[in-house]
C-alpha cells in the first residue's frame, strides 16, 4: 500500500518553488560577476524554457493530469469529465517546455497590426482557450462539491493571473534583443510564481478529492 501525506507533499513542493524564484531573482538582479554565474543564471531563468523552473511547472501542471485521470477511474461527471480535464492539464504542461504559444506572437503582431503595443500578443489566444476551456467544463465543474469548485477556481485565478495578466504587463517592458530590465525581470518571477501558486492549488485540490474518493489498499492520502 502506498502511503503519502498529501499537506508533506504539497509543503514540500511549495519550499521547493518558493527557493527556485528566489534563486532566480537574486542571479538575475546581481550586479557583480563569479565563476558559473551566468551558467547558473540560464539553469534558473523562468525566461528560458530549458530551464529547472520550467520543467518544474510542467512537472507540476502535468501531476495535475496524472490525478485527474485517476479520478475519472473513480469518479463519473457530466461529459466532458475529469478524462478531458487531465488532457488539458498534460497539454499545458508539455507547451510550458515546448513554448507552443510564443509562437503565435508574430504572425498575430503583424495580422492585427499590434507592433509597439502587445509584443507578446499570443495572450489573446490564450484568453479565447481559457473561456472555450471553460465552458467545456461547466457542467462538471457546477457538479462538484462546493469546496472543491471554489479551490479549483481559485487555481484558475491565479494561473490565469500569471500567465495572461502578467504576461500582458511584461509586454511593455520587454527590451527586444537586449538586456532586460529590473522590473521586467520582477515581473517575470511574478509571473511564474502565480503559475506555480494556481498549479499548486489544483494539485492539493485534486489529491483531496482523490483521497475523498480512493479506497485501500490501493492508495491512502494523509493530511
């Protein structure tokens, strides 16, 4: 039988995130120069998608998957249900390595003529995803218990936040081709720290509601 607690878990994953960031506004915000400092700088930029923070939040929003395709093994809600919602998680988190969406910044720049004034103009999509995703899962989601509907939104809020808001803000600061800026960079950390908040969110309300559901002695989910 295999045994977590889910509040160790998610603790420890939260100090894990917390350390990262800190690392990397401290490299990105240090003025004087050391052996390893900018090899050090690439491995924790959040700017870079080949990097540890990076493939921590697809690791994370990815895990989010892995749960809700569990629960679909236990749970059955309106279509399309928890088997469509660990798709959507597994796709986010392989575009977060992959960067899939930068590349429609372009091709819409020049299409709605947005040069100067929405450098990273894939949010526009990103914002129609969000609301098509979430009329899908409107009818599952009013099915769910109260509690787990306010912290799965409350999950949304803030990777929403991050990834579009934010986003949105760090447009107008980024220096195309040149060294970025203070507050671009703070940006940037904020940005992905409410990522990782909403991923971290949703975990703890997936694991719940496992737990509330799974049945020894295949899994037990202390905390």
């Amino acid at each position: 039988m295999l045994s977590l607690s889910l509040g160790r878990v998610l603790r420890a994953l939260s100090v894990t995130v917390a350390l990262v960031l800190v690392v990397h506004v401290f490299l990105q915000l240090l003025r004087f120069d050391f052996v390893g400092k900018d090899v050090l700088r690439l491995v924790f930029d959040v700017d870079d998608e080949s990097s540890l923070p990076t493939f921590l939040a697809a690791a994370l929003l990815t895990a989010c998957g892995a749960l809700a395709w569990w629960l679909s093994r236990l749970e059955r809600l309106p279509r399309p249900g928890w088997l469509v919602l660990a798709l959507v998680f597994v796709l986010a988190g392989v575009d977060e390595v992959a960067a899939i969406h930068e590349e429609l910044s372009e091709p819409l720049r020049d299409a709605l003529d947005l040069e100067g004034r929405l450098r990273f103009a894939w949010v526009l999509v990103g914002g129609v995803v969000a609301a098509v995703v979430a009329g899908l899962f409107l009818r599952p989601f009013l099915a769910l218990p109260g509690a787990l509907r306010a912290r799965l939104a409350l999950g949304a809020a803030l990777f929403l936040l991050g990834a579009l808001g934010m986003e949105t803000v760090g447009s107008r600061l980024y220096v195309p081709g040149g060294p970025q800026t203070s507050p671009y960079l703070l940006v940037a950390a904020a940005e992905e720290a409410l990522e990782f908040a909403g991923a971290l969110v949703w975990l703890g309300a997936l694991g719940g509601r496992l737990r509330d559901l799974a049945s020894p002695p295949t899994l037990t989910l202390e905390g």
